[in-house]
C-alpha cells in the first residue's frame, strides 16, 4: 500500500513534469506587457489633459494683460513646467505651444507627441487651442 503512494508522487514516469513552469511564464509576460500597455494609455491620457489645461490657463492669463502673446506664453510654459517637467522632462520635451494675437483675440494651439514605453506600442500625437477675447486695458 505504501508504494502505490509514492509512485502517484512520481507522476507514474509520464515525463509532465515542469512543464506548467513554462505556461505560468508566458501567462505572467502577458500580462505585464498588458498592464504595462494599460499605464501607458492613462500617462497619455494626463499629459493630454495638462497641455489642455496649459492652453486654457494661457489665453486666461494672456487676455488680461497689456502684453498677451508674451504673458500667454510664460503661462503655457509654467504650466508645462510644472506639471510635464518642462522642455527637459521626457514629456513636456514634446509638447510645443504657441500664441497668436489677431485683433481683439488671442489663440494659443499646441501640439505634442508623447513617445510609447513599448516598441510595439504607437506614439500618441495630438494637438489643442484655446481662444479668449482681449480684455481692453485701462
């Protein structure tokens, strides 16, 4: 009785031994790869979403003073400062924005690309605007 037990934890000789090692393996690379793919979308899910807000805060703060193309500018640039890392982050190094003034109103467009953390993956390329009214000064 006793050596029918052990022969059963033997795998009676069938050769099928370690090969759920290998199986686990792929399963896992799956799915880091997934969960990598995944976190990717939602950073450029966020860096879209800052350089929306950028625009918006520069043609705000740009319409209010006597100098809007330069105070429109500075803002979009701080707010990519800050929250991109500006020209030097890996980020904001691809984000360039501009503003225009035409008459009594102020554009600020950008347009980015944020590069893909996997080879496979696509580059995310997008562009935004924003326009507000020139505030007359006083």
């Amino acid at each position: 009785m006793r050596e029918r037990c052990i022969n059963r934890l033997d795998g009676a000789g069938d050769g099928s031994d370690g090969f759920v090692t290998i199986e686990y393996v792929m399963a896992v690379l799956i799915s880091m790869v997934v969960l990598v793919a995944i976190a990717n979308l939602i950073v450029f899910e966020y860096g879209h979403g800052v350089v929306r807000a950028a625009v918006d805060q520069a043609v705000r703060q740009g319409s209010r003073t006597t100098t809007p193309v330069a105070s429109c500018q500075a803002a979009a640039q701080q707010v990519i400062t800050d929250l991109l890392g500006g020209r030097e982050g890996s980020m904001g190094a691809g984000v360039s924005i501009t503003c225009t003034q035409a008459g009594g109103r102020l554009d600020a467009r950008a347009t980015g690309r944020f590069t893909a953390w996997l080879k496979p993956l696509p580059s995310w390329s997008f562009s935004s605007t924003a326009t507000a009214a020139v505030e007359p000064s006083p």
